[in-house]
C-alpha cells in the first residue's frame, strides 16, 4: 500500500453557534488541511497518483471556504452542522473523495487532518 499526502490552506471566519465560550464570537484561523490518499499500486511511471491530481481536487473543494464567513455557506449554516474544525473535516473528506475518485479511481483518501491553530487539530477517517 502507498500512502500519499499534500497540504493545502485557507483563510476563513467562524463562529460556533451556541457555543458556552469565545468561540461564539466572530472570528478567523489560518486553516491547514493534510490530505493523505492511499493506492495498493503504481502505474507505469511508478505513480501512485500523480501529486497535481490530488493538489487539484483539494484545491477546487478549499477555494469556495477562502475568505469566507463559514455561517453563511450552506452546509454550515446550523448547530447541528457548526463550522467546527470536526465538521469542516469531514465536509473536505467527503467532497475530496468523491472528486478523487473521477480523475484517479485507483486512489482512495484515508483522513482528512484540518488545523486551525499550530497546535489544534481535528481528523475525519472512515
């Protein structure tokens, strides 16, 4: 198996609705998103997947959250669906493995690791 991994990021603003603390004020993150993709083969050139294929699809589910208010997009407009980097996540799994799949169907995303700080983290995997 061959494990494959690209990072991207974005800039956007949040708040977490209902939430007890600060986090329920605006506010922004520098966000880093690692996408790691696995393959059980190489093709011909020794490839699993080409990195410009991954960087591309990452990139076409990030550029609409770039310098956003994330509340006011859609799919997380609700408590039950909070901009949290937990929902985030699994939001850029499920969108990047799905896009994947059309352009490099061999390739299968294994988690989603979105930063919001440094130091702070949330994973998305099945």
């Amino acid at each position: 198996m061959f494990e494959l991994k690209v990072r991207a990021h974005f800039s956007a603003a949040h708040k977490i609705l209902e939430h007890p603390g600060k986090c329920a004020r605006l506010h922004g993150h520098n966000w880093n998103v690692d996408v790691t993709v696995t393959a059980r083969e190489l093709d011909r050139l020794g490839l699993a997947v080409d990195f410009s294929q991954i960087k591309d699809v990452v990139q076409q589910v990030i550029e609409p959250l770039d310098h956003v208010y994330l509340n006011e997009l859609q799919m997380f407009s609700t408590v039950e669906n909070n901009p949290t980097a937990e929902v985030i996540s699994r939001y850029i799994y499920n969108e990047v493995a799905g896009r994947l799949r059309a352009v490099a169907p061999q390739a299968n995303v294994k988690r989603i690791d979105l930063y919001e700080t440094e130091t702070c983290s949330a994973s998305y995997f099945e």
